[in-house]
C-alpha cells in the first residue's frame, strides 16, 4: 500500500531533512578514523597529539549530528513504513544499527575526554574503538542506503528527473518491500 500523504515529518524547504543529515556522521567516522591511524602511525612526532585532537573534534561534531539525524529518522518511520511490514523491520534494524554507532561514538569521546585526554597519540584503546565505531557507521550507512535505492522507501513512485517533487513520504508496504 502506498500512501501519498504529506511525506516525512521532518522537512526542510519541501525537502526530508533525514537523508543529507547522515553525510555528516559518516563523514566524520571515516575522518576520525584517518586521523587517529595517522596520529598512532606519528607517535613519535609532536604534530601526533594535534592530530589527535582533530580527531576528537570531527568524533564531537559527527556524533551531534548523529543525534538529530536519529531523531529525524525516528521521526519518519512511522510516516514511511507500515507496522508490521517487511521494511519497517528493516527500518527498526538500521534503527539499532545507528542508535549503536551513536552509544560507540559516546564510549569513544568519553573514553577520549577522561582516560586519554592528554594523550600524545592516538592510543590503541581509543583505535580499536573507532575502528568498531567506522565498522558500525558503514553497517548502518549500507543499510540506510539499501532502504532508499532497493526498497524504494520514501521515494515516490513517479520520481524521476523530470518529476516535479521526486521525493515524497511514501508509505512502502510488505508488497514493494523486497524490490
């Protein structure tokens, strides 16, 4: 069943605020991820420590965002799947799967801020967790990508280049849910 009513609740400018939301989290894990192998490869180096700390700062700011891009998706859900259907499971995995990132990415800055807060490097404790963190985030980003480009969720059935709004809140039932 489809249902072409008002879309997604959380809406900027006509447009789902969700979906470029989550660019910024996923950029931020893959560049604190970088920095920290760069900064533990650097050890010995003075500019180590600053690397490191650059990497906190994308950790803070990916996880804030991480926050609202959550919260718009929980906002979604109900407006773009049916309950009990097939792809509201698959909503409520990706769900878990970015509610986890977002508890890793707390551990991580908390780990940071209170056990290695003057560290000179990235210390293998706080690698290993981001590591977990990166691995989690492109688990979470896969799914949430096969939810729009396989599923079709949220996407109306007539979008198009040349359709005058390609992006609606429709609700995708057990029927189109295995496209």
């Amino acid at each position: 069943m489809v249902d072409q009513g008002s879309g997604s609740s959380a809406r900027l400018l006509g447009t789902p605020v969700h979906p470029p939301l989550t660019d910024v989290p996923i950029g931020a894990m893959a560049i604190t991820a970088v920095l920290d192998v760069a900064s533990a490869a650097g050890s010995g180096h003075t500019w180590a420590r600053e690397v490191y700390r650059a990497g906190t700062f994308a950790l803070m700011i990916g996880t804030a965002v991480l926050i609202v891009a959550i919260a718009t998706g929980l906002a979604d859900r109900s407006r773009t799947t049916s309950a009990g259907s097939e792809a509201r499971s698959k909503v409520n995995v990706h769900a878990l799967l970015m509610a986890a990132v977002g508890v890793v990415a707390v551990a991580d800055i908390l780990l940071r801020r209170q056990g290695y807060g003057d560290a000179r490097h990235t210390p293998a404790a706080v690698l290993v967790v981001t590591v977990v963190l990166l691995v989690l985030t492109v688990a979470g980003g896969a799914l949430g990508g096969k939810l729009v480009y396989r599923i079709g969720l949220g996407v109306s059935p007539g979008a198009g280049v040349d359709a005058p709004q390609a992006v609606t809140g429709a609700v995708v039932g057990e029927e189109s849910a295995d496209r």
